[in-house]
C-alpha cells in the first residue's frame, strides 16, 4: 500500500471540507424527512395527538 504526504495545513483543510459536507448531508436528510411528513400529513396519513387521545378516551 502507497501512502501520500501532505502538508500539516492541508490536512486540516481536508478534515474541515469533510466535516462540512457531513453537516450538509446531515441537513439534507433533515429537509427531507421534514418533506416527508409534511407529505403525510396533508394526505392524512397521520393525526394530530389530541384527535388520538380523544380516540382513546384520554
């Protein structure tokens, strides 16, 4: 196996930059479950806890 040497500085670089880009996916799929539920509860797939607990008598 090869290895590659980088300066101390690039190295931090590089960890920052991907450090970022996990944040971004993190948020992505934050957005996205958000979209989700939105999506199901304008199709009615879900109710809101006070209708349930009435439901159950609560």
């Amino acid at each position: 196996m090869n290895t590659v040497t980088i300066k101390k500085d690039e190295y931090q670089r590089l960890k920052k930059v991907d450090k970022s880009f996990g944040q971004f996916l993190e948020y992505f799929e934050y957005a996205k479950n958000i979209a989700e539920a939105r999506e199901e509860a304008r199709s009615g797939k879900i109710i809101s806890q006070e209708k349930l607990f009435k439901k159950l008598g609560l």
